[in-house]
C-alpha cells in the first residue's frame, strides 16, 4: 500500500563496493526522483526521469548511475562507493513533469566504511 | 540559480507555544512555494504550498503567506503540539514545475 517504497531501508558497506537502491511507486506518476540527504539534513537533487528519460542530471560522479526499467521504478546504482557517499538517498515521484508536488519514499541511510 | 534560506535551528518550544520558521527566496520569475515536513525516520511529505503572490498555504493549523515583496514564505502555527516536532523543509519550484530547490531545514522541537 506504500505510494513511494525503496529498499533496502539501511544498506552498510565498504568502500570500493558497488551497490544498488532500488524504488518504486504505485501512484501513476509519470516522474521520479532521486535526492541525497547529507548528514546536516540538507537535500539535493540527483536525477529525474519522466516517462523513463532522463531529464534531470545534477553535477553527480559518474559513479552513481540511474536507471529506469519502467514508469514505476528508478533504481540507483553507485559503483566505488567513497566514504562521502554515506548518506540518506530518497526517491520521490510526480503526477507528470508539470506537477510540482512531489511524493517521497522513506529514504535509504548508506553507510559506507 | 534559485535558492531557499530558512532559519537556522535547532527551533525548541514547549506545547502550544505560538511557530515561526522564516524562509526567504532568490528566483527568477514566479516560482511555487512549499513547506515540506520530515517527521523522524521518514520522507518528506508535502505541508502546504503557494503558486502565487499573496497566496496562503494552510494545513493542519499551519499557514504561510507567499510575499513577493518581500521574498518570503514564513511558517506559522499559533499552538503547536509535542507531534508537530519533526524537521521543516522550505522549498521552490521554477517555472518548469519538476524542479525542487530545498533550504536547508530547520529541526524543531515541542516538549510537553
């Protein structure tokens, strides 16, 4: 029943690993995001995809690698991961790229050590 | 580049105390305006929110008045609650409407 769902909802690893976060949303909404949370709470856009193209790309490594498989996923892969990828990393969708009201899932903390 | 800067916190009151949490906006053009609250361990959920000047936002006893004179949003609630304790995200939208710029937050606390 969850509208915005991420898993895993904690996720420890090592640096140098590769990882994934995955999201789905079962609302019908045409967009999705990808934010990261620092650990002052302050929030960033990563990526946006409307109807699984990308249309948002902020100044990310390319370590971190979007990828859309349909209207109701975005996944976020991160390869080499560094200590300065730990983080909160939250996905949000809206109704379509119109809409300003978006919905977020309950985020993933990330640690990496 | 658009921006967001809200006060900095952390904001501790004691139940039914009267809130203000200041945000003030740079933009281009006539952005929206939204609160967005983070209650412990969760996502954000959406507040309330203003598309035009003098525009009031309200929801659960909050409100906020869109001020393009003065480039403002400011949060309010006249008797907060031990549950309304939680962080507050200011935010704007540009004109393409997908795009959130987020302030930085302001962590509050209700005590009983």
């Amino acid at each position: 029943d969850t509208a915005v769902s991420q898993t895993p909802k904690y996720l420890v690893t090592q640096m140098g690993n590769d990882k994934s976060i995955k999201c789905e949303q079962n609302l019908g909404h045409d967009t999705m995001y990808w934010y990261k949370q620092d650990s002052k709470k302050f929030l960033k856009i990563m990526f946006s995809y409307n109807n699984k193209e990308l249309i948002i790309n902020e100044t990310v490594p390319n370590r971190f690698s979007p990828k859309s498989p349909d209207k109701a996923h975005l996944n976020l892969h991160i390869n080499s991961l560094e200590l300065g990828d730990s983080a909160v990393y939250f996905c949000a969708s809206s109704q379509d790229i119109q809409s300003n009201e978006q919905y977020f899932g309950p985020g993933t903390r990330l640690t990496v050590t | 580049g658009n921006s967001v800067t809200q006060m900095e916190g952390p904001v501790t009151l004691s139940e039914e105390a009267f809130l203000t949490i200041n945000c003030t906006y740079t933009a281009t053009g006539y952005p929206s305006l939204f609160w967005y609250v983070q209650y412990p361990g969760e996502g954000l959920q959406l507040l309330l929110k203003a598309t035009k000047a003098d525009d009031k936002g309200s929801n659960k006893g909050f409100e906020a008045t869109y001020r393009k004179e003065t480039t403002s949003f400011h949060l309010e609630k006249g008797s907060v609650q031990v549950s309304d304790s939680a962080v507050y995200f200011c935010a704007l939208s540009d004109r393409s409407g997908y795009k959130l710029t987020f302030g930085k937050g302001t962590l509050l606390t209700v005590n009983p």
